[in-house]
C-alpha cells in the first residue's frame, strides 16, 4: 500500500498585533530593514513593496540607493534597446529621487551607467545627492560613447557631509580635477583607470583634501608626468597601481610621498625615482616593480634603491617583486650598503626560481628580527621580457648590463643568519615544484631555522604532490619543534 507523505504546514508568526499577513521580517525595526535591503538594487526594493504592506513605501525611506542599467535591463532585454534601456533607466531615477523622503540623508549612492557626451544626467543626480547630505558616492561608468572628460561638479566638491567617493571607469577616461579646494570632509578617494593630465593639479588636489585617510589611484594613467608628488597630512593609506610597458606609465615619472601620517603603501609601477620625505610611521609597504634594472643604467638603480630603502627601513611588513629583487640584490652587493631592517617581521617574496635562493638568504641576513617569511615562485616563461635578462644558455644574471653568475647563489653561506638563529617561526612557500634551487633554499632554512615552529608548502599545479613530499622530508632540521604542513595546489 502506498503512502502519501503529510505535507509540512509552517504557520504563518504574527507580529503581535494580529495581522497575520505580515511575516517576521516586516516586523523588525526600519533600521534593521533599510540595512538588509540596502545589499539589493534599488528596483528590487521598489518591486518588494508588492510583497507586504509594511514594505509598500519603503523604498521612499531606504537611505542606501544601488541604480545598475545592467539589472535594470535584463529583464526586458529582448523587448528594449540600448536607447530605450538607457532612456527608461534615467526617467526611473529621476522617479525614485523625486518620490523619496528628502528629510532622510543618503548614506550610499551607487551607480552602473554608461558615460555618454552631452549627457549632463549624472550632473543632475550629483545635485540632488548634495542637497541630500550624501555620505557615500560609488560611480562605476562603463564604455559609452564618449571623449570629453568627467568633470568633478562643483556641488560634489563642495559637500560637507561627503566621507567617500568612488569613480570607476571600465576603460580610460580623462578625470577632469577642480582647480578649487573642497572636500573638507572627504576621508577616503578610489579612483580606477582615470586618466590624469596635470601633474600639478593632481598635487594640488590631493593636498587641498584636509582630512582624506585613504586614497587609491588603481590601474590610473600620469600621461607625461615627470613627477607624481603625494602630500597629504592625515593620508593613512595610499595605493599607486600603474603597471604599463618600459618607457610609459610611471617609467619615466619619479614619484614623492610626503605624508607624515602615512602607514600603508602599495605601489605597482616601476617608477624612475622614489622617495618618502617626512614619512616616518610607515609600517606595511608592497612594491611591485614589473620591470628589472635591466631597463636602468647602474647609476640609475643604485639612485632608485637608495631613496626608496631610506624610506622603509623601518616598516613591519614587506611585499616585493621579482623585478624590484633585481634593484635590491644590485644595492646590497655594494661594499658599502649598510641597509638592515631591524623592525620587519613579516616579509613576501615573488621570486623566480632560479634566483630564489640567492634573493631571500639575502634579505634574511639583512632583516635580523623577521618572524615570517613567505615565498611566491615563479616560472622564468611566466615572466616574458619585462622583469629579468637571464641566459638561457649559460647561468649568468644580466643586471644593469653586469653579469652574475647563478652558481654562486647556490653556495651555502658560511655564516650565520640572525633571524634564522633567533627570530623566524613561520616559513610559508607556494608554487614549489622542488627542483634543485627550490630544494636548496628548503634544506637550508629548515638546516638553519632553530627556532622555526611551522613550515607550510604549497606545490605547482601539476606537480607530483608525492615527489615533493619525499624530499622535503628528507631535510635535516634544527627544530625539533617544527611542524612540516603540505597543501595541494590551487586549482
């Protein structure tokens, strides 16, 4: 005989006062509700008011407003054109602002659109955001039809309840500057892919910002710079990302950070100069440098490490390139270099593999109080022509047009290494393939880490797994306390 499964009836929660059509989520308070709606778009709230009674005027509250043309249109795709999408979208923006409560503050404003001459739309919404006490503007514009550049309206640039500003181009686009101080309130500026002309504006800019904290330039074009100066005197965080082929970009631009306020920096580039004047709180700095001293004359390396080792020689944590190792490895070889990093404890290395070895024993020997360390490998095919000259016909190193011979990086040093004896306790490698070099460098921290409490290693896709675990473990240690961890490679 067959069974029919009772079916599960959930009765409906009522909220206390006997209306059953309202579910326990419109019986949370507003607050608790504007935060959960605020992660949906806009028009989803709008189309939520159908659903409860509670909601049915929400959106005319909701302080947080998400506009993306792109979920905006899917659904009718097939029905409207790009013209029809676009003109539709704005008549529903200008609706939702108009309909809404203008007693509430906006505290975020997002917005997908695309970035179109003539069309002085977003101006009109910038407007509207002033008057509204914005607090929050992320503006991510993609390809349209366009080439004069976005303008900072004067309305934006002169809100006082303004913290947060964000301005994303999907392809480069001119960023027109006010010659004009403003944000006075303004704590953090992401830009991404803008594109700037006037390196004194820019300077001028940033500076006039009294209280910005953080400010990121990411993927950003200095056409023709030749110096990028930074200034700011409560700048926490900066991120310069302007990674492009030798002789563009920042390649001939010499970039200052003056920032005596200044804990964090990231720098993607290879510039012509670096340098920190009175930046002296600096704790946490990642340099990655997409072109070696190949590209500079010896002269010109030894400048460039100079200034920049002057700046951080007292940071806690460091993250440095292939490439930037090429300009380190050129310094320290100089009878005269007396650079040491006694504050560092945590330092990451992207490394080639077969100037791995060479590269970190001597960063350890110049970081005597290092407690992790961790290793990026890389493949030499990976790096195409623009980090490293290396023969592939004989084991030679061409730096600034000097040649070192890779044989002697695997040679094992005499003498001891402070961090090794004392101080290190965490190694971490990743993309090991265990070939000979990368052995070598395992065999001698694990020979010579005597206080090292946990080696983690992550093999190359594709690897062996087996291979590499066999001749780790076959190493010598000279902690008893140390634990070998194996992962498995990241697909």
């Amino acid at each position: 005989m067959a069974v029919t499964p009772r079916k599960c009836i959930i009765p409906r929660t009522s909220n206390g006062g006997g209306d059953y059509d309202d579910d326990r989520l419109s019986s949370l308070p507003e607050h608790i509700i504007h935060h959960i709606f605020s992660f949906l778009d806009t028009v989803n709230v709008v189309r939520a008011s159908s659903v409860s009674r509670k909601w049915r005027y929400l959106f005319v509250s909701m302080p947080h407003l998400n506009f993306n043309l792109v979920t905006f249109w899917s659904p009718r795709k097939g029905e409207w054109s790009v013209q029809a999408a676009n003109e539709k979208f704005k008549d529903f923006v200008n609706w939702v602002l108009l309909s809404q409560n203008w007693s509430v503050d906006i505290q975020r404003f997002y917005l997908l659109y695309p970035k179109i001459d003539d069309d002085n739309t977003i101006y009109r919404w910038m407007n509207v955001l002033a008057r509204r006490n914005v607090q929050q503007i992320d503006l991510k514009l993609f390809s349209g039809i366009s080439v004069t550049p976005l303008e900072l309206p004067r309305c934006i640039v002169n809100c006082e309840s303004l913290v947060d500003l964000r301005i994303r181009f999907h392809q480069y686009s001119v960023l027109k500057l006010p010659e004009y101080p403003g944000f006075t309130h303004l704590k953090s500026l992401n830009l991404s892919r803008a594109e700037f002309l006037d390196s004194m504006l820019l300077e001028k800019f940033v500076s006039s910002c009294p209280v910005l904290e953080s400010l990121t330039m990411h993927k950003c074009n200095f056409r023709d710079f030749k110096i990028l100066d930074i200034a700011a005197p409560r700048l926490k965080n900066l991120t310069i990302d302007s990674l492009a082929s030798a002789g563009e970009g920042l390649f001939n631009c010499e970039v200052i950070v003056a920032c005596p306020s200044l804990v964090s920096f990231k720098l993607l580039g290879t510039p012509s100069g670096l340098s920190f004047p009175g930046t002296k709180g600096l704790q946490n700095v990642f340099i990655f440098f997409n072109h070696g001293p190949e590209h500079r004359t010896v002269e010109e390396g030894h400048h460039l490490m100079d200034s920049i080792l002057r700046g951080i020689c007292n940071i806690n944590v460091l993250k440095l390139s292939a490439a930037f190792l090429g300009f380190l490895l050129l310094t320290v070889a100089k009878p005269e270099c007396s650079v040491a990093f006694y504050n560092l404890k945590s330092l990451t290395l992207l490394v080639s593999v077969d100037e791995s070895y060479q590269s970190t024993i001597k960063l350890l020997n110049h970081s005597p109080n290092l407690e992790a360390l961790s290793i990026i490998f890389t493949k030499l095919e990976d790096w195409g022509d623009n980090d490293m000259a290396l023969s592939a016909t004989r084991p030679t190193w061409v730096i600034c047009g000097k040649s070192i011979p890779l044989t002697d990086s695997c040679k094992m040093l005499n003498q001891g290494i402070s961090c090794l004896t004392y101080h290190l306790k965490k190694v971490e490698l990743i993309d090991v393939a265990c070939n000979k070099n990368e052995l070598e460098l395992v065999k001698f921290l694990l020979n010579n880490g005597h206080v090292l409490q946990k080696m983690s290693i992550r093999g190359r896709r594709f690897e062996n797994p087996d291979k590499i675990i066999s001749k780790v473990m076959m190493c010598p240690r000279s902690s008893p306390d140390v634990v070998l961890t194996f992962y498995e490679p990241a697909i």
